[in-house]
C-alpha cells in the first residue's frame, strides 16, 4: 500500500480539516492506528511556524507558485507528502482564486504542481472537489501527481447533498494513479468504498471520534463493519447525571496532555472537548457545561474521573 515511495500501514486516512486537525488531535488519530494524517490547508505564504513533529501530509492552497518552493524546503523533512488543495469551496477561496475556484486555471494548476514535484523528493498529491474542469485537469495530475483525493461535491454543494460517488469512479477509471475517496465514509460503508477506490477519507465522523480508525482496521481484519462505539466520557458527566460509561481510555485527557504540550489554543481544546461528548445519552448536559468553562481547569474538572 503506497503513494510514490511513501508506505501506508492501512487505507484509512483523516480528512484535511480546517482548525479541526491540530498537531494533537491528528496524534490522538494517529495513535487509533489512523494510515495518513492530514494537516488543514495552509498558505505557503504564512508567517506562522507551522509543528510537524508527527509528520502529516501537509496540504498546501494557494492562487500562484508564489513561495511554494521555499515553505517545501523548509517542512521537507517533516512531512509524509505534500497535497495541494483544489476543492476549499470557501468565499475567501473564491475571491482569492484558490481552492476549488483555482481549477478554472488549469496552466496555473500545472505550474505550481510542478514547481512542487521540482522542490522535493516527497509525493506529490492533489485534493480535488467535482467539477467540469476535472477531465481537462486529469493529465496534469498524471504527469506531477503521485495520488488523487477526490470528494465529489461542487463547491456550490459545500458539505451537504449526496457526494457523487460515480464521477469519483470515472476519476478513477481514467488514471493509474492511486485514488483517495472522501465524503460521508463512516465505520459502516467504508469497507464497501474500498472495493471501488485505493484509499478513504474520514472526515466528519472523526471528529470526536479519533477510535473510528482503530474500529475501521479491526473491521477491516475481520472483513465486516463494528458498530460498537467508544466511549469518551469520564467520571464528573456522570455526576451531572449523563448515562454512558466511562471506559477504557479517556480521550479527552490524551487529547489535553498532547494540546498542553503543542500549547493548542483553549477554544480549540473547548471545541474538541464539546465534540468527544458526541454519542452519548444526555451530552447536552455536558456540553453546556464544557461551554460555560472559562479556563482548561474548569474542563479538567468536568472529565475528572
Ligand atoms: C470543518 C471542515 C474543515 C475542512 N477543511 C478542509 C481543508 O482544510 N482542506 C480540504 O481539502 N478539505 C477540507 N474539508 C473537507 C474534508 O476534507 C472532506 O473532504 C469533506 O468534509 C467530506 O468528507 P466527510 O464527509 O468525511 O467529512 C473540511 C471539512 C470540514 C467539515
């Protein structure tokens, strides 16, 4: 299993995620066995100092090649591949000429994905969304590319609607390249979604749910799909009289340590604490709770076990 020279323990990936991937979160999905992780789409303009000590595949969005070649020199060894984004259906996307909208372009296209196979070793691959433009882009992705990501909604669709899983397979009829499939996988139809494509995405159904990997290859190993969930709640929610038990493994406590160590923001760490309550019998309860925290001892006290 392998995309260029790079080796993947297993098919399942987490999807690019804008501020939802934090380096802590994509270790927590790392450590349930996930394949790949992603980063979320960045600019290769930014001023930030971007931490890649897990080594994702970092996903590059940008209109032009402008400091393509530098931002790959400087994270070259610290990253598994280099994606580039042709699918973020954003108003800032549109306005800016990147993303999805960036596919009108396809000789823009060509000159930063090979400015990007000329700037490193690394593969290279592209995130593209459904579009006319898609036939005519296909041989530009053959000759630079080493895989393509493929989440068949238009911009327009955003995130709803039915992702058309049959031009997905026209993609992937017309290339030799690997294809990575994204849109609506979750622990029952992934196995299914592989019969048809190389590689899957998750997304959605990761969030708050980084044990959705470890269930996806336990799955895979038996060959059908395990409905059992994860718990992630711990000790106070059942003071506040939530139902659910508190299981093996406290996820939001892993999550906290790793967020503590990469110095994570406390609305993010807020915003996954709400998401690990997703599942449970009554979380309401709780997410009001987490939402009324003002600091990260407030939150520490609500997952006390
Ligand atoms: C909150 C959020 C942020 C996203 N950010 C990105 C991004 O930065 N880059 C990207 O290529 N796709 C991004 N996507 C799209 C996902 O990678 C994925 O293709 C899409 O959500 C469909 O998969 P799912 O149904 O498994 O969520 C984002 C999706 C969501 C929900």
């Amino acid at each position: 299993m392998k995309i260029g020279d790079l080796k993947l323990k297993n098919p399942f990936f987490l999807a690019p995620m804008h501020q939802v991937n934090d380096i802590a979160f994509r270790i927590l999905c790392k450590q349930n066995g996930c394949g790949l992780t992603y980063t979320w789409l960045i600019n290769p303009l930014t001023r930030e100092e971007l931490i890649l000590d897990d080594k994702p595949a970092v996903q590059i969005a940008a209109p032009s090649e402008k400091g393509i070649k530098e931002f790959i020199k400087k994270y070259e060894n610290k990253a598994s591949l280099f994606d580039f984004n042709l699918g973020c259906p954003a108003v800032r996307a549109k306005e800016q000429d990147y993303g999805a909208y960036l596919q009108r372009y396809p000789s823009k296209v060509e000159k930063i994905l090979k400015t990007m196979k000329n700037s490193t070793t690394l593969p290279i691959t592209v995130k593209v969304r459904k579009s006319p433009h898609i036939p005519k882009l296909m041989k530009i992705f053959d000759k630079y590319c080493n895989a393509i990501a493929i989440h068949p909604r238009t911009a327009e669709q955003g995130y709803s609607g039915i992702p058309d899983m049959e031009f997905a397979e026209k993609i992937k009829s017309k290339t030799d390249l690997p294809v990575i499939y994204s849109g609506d996988v979750d622990e029952n139809n992934a196995l299914e979604v592989l019969k048809k494509f190389d590689f899957v995405m998750i997304g959605r159904k990761a969030i708050g749910n980084p044990a959705i990997f470890s269930k996806l290859i336990r799955s895979k190993a038996s060959g059908h799909a395990e409905n059992q969930r994860f718990s992630s709640i711990a000790g106070n929610a059942q003071k506040l009289g939530i139902s659910g038990t508190p299981k093996t493994w406290n996820v939001f406590h892993q999550y906290l340590k790793l967020a503590q160590k990469y110095k994570i923001g406390f609305s993010d760490i807020k915003f996954h604490a709400l998401n690990f309550t997703k599942g449970m019998d009554g979380a309401k309860k709780l997410r009001l709770e987490i939402s009324k925290a003002r600091e990260i001892k407030d939150l520490k006290l609500l997952f006390e076990r």
